[in-house]
C-alpha cells in the first residue's frame, strides 16, 4: 500500500497528462478520418477534444510546481545565493500558495454556479460543471505540490544550520 501511494504521489500528473493527451490524440484521430474519409464530420469529437486539452494544461500546471519548473521571475533569484535565495524561494512558494487558494476557492463558486443554472456545451451537452470542476481540482493540486515544496525548503533551511529536525539530522 505504501509503494502504491508513492507511486502516485510521484507519477499522478504524468499518468494523467499522458493518459489524456492519448484519447486527445485517438480522437482529433478519429475527427479527421470521419470529416475527410468518411464524409461525416463529428461535432462531439472536437468539443471533447478541446476539454480534454484544457484539462492536460491544468494537470500540466500541478506538474510544473511539483517539478518547480512553473513560470516565475528569475532575475531577482539570480542576484540571490545560499540561505538567501531559499527564503526567496519560499517566499515565491507561499505567495503562490495564496494565490491558488483563491483560484480553487473561485473555481469552487464557478462550478457550483454553473451547476445551479445547468448550464451545458453546445456540440454534445456536457455538464459544463463537470468541465469546470478542473479549476478546483488542479488547484487543488497544486496546493498539496506547493506544501511539499515548502516543507522540503523548510527542512533544507533548518539542516543548513545544523538543527535538528525530529530528532535526527536531514
């Protein structure tokens, strides 16, 4: 059970990206082989297609933090060395903490208010709920990858002064 949330917690957003750019993938496929070849465009295809590679960006997002590739400024960064640019970091990672509360609060009130005037996609009649429900979600994600980097920067800051941290030295 332990290897197996291991195993999610470092691979959940590749499985995901990779799972959801394959169907991306079969069905802009599958669109173009019906419209050319078949004569018999798919209105359903495209529209999902599109939702899909939305969710792919969102997942991608949670990705990038876990793997502290998201976009950010560098040139402040770069002035910065050692026990400094740590806490700049930090700093960097709590800010964007706050900010992805908010979204996921945001996207919460977005989906439930989508959801309460049933609201639908106009090709194929999703509940667009449901496709915004990835605002929240991702964000969501998000949070928990930006509370690991920030107790890994946190244990990095306290063993650079030779602290203990629950006992032992990390």
């Amino acid at each position: 059970m332990k290897y197996f949330i291991k195993k999610i917690d470092d691979k959940f957003e590749e499985y995901m990206t990779a799972f959801l750019l394959a169907v991306m993938c079969f069905l802009i496929f599958f669109q173009v082989v019906s419209r050319f070849l078949l004569n018999a465009p798919l209105a359903w295809s495209e529209e999902t297609a599109r939702y899909i590679f939305i969710w792919i960006i969102y997942f991608s997002a949670s990705l990038a933090v876990k793997k502290r590739e998201h976009i950010r400024v560098e040139v402040g960064l770069m002035l910065l060395k050692g026990k400094a640019r740590k806490i700049a970091e930090l700093i960097s990672d709590i800010l964007f903490l706050v900010f992805a509360c908010f979204l996921t609060k945001d996207g919460l009130f977005l989906a439930g208010k989508l959801a309460e005037h049933r609201q639908y996609s106009p090709a194929v009649g999703y509940p667009m709920h449901v496709v915004y429900m990835v605002i929240p979600l991702a964000y969501g994600m998000i949070i928990f990858r930006l509370f690991q980097n920030i107790s890994k920067d946190i244990r990095s800051l306290l063993t650079e002064k030779g602290e203990k941290v629950r006992g032992e030295i990390l």
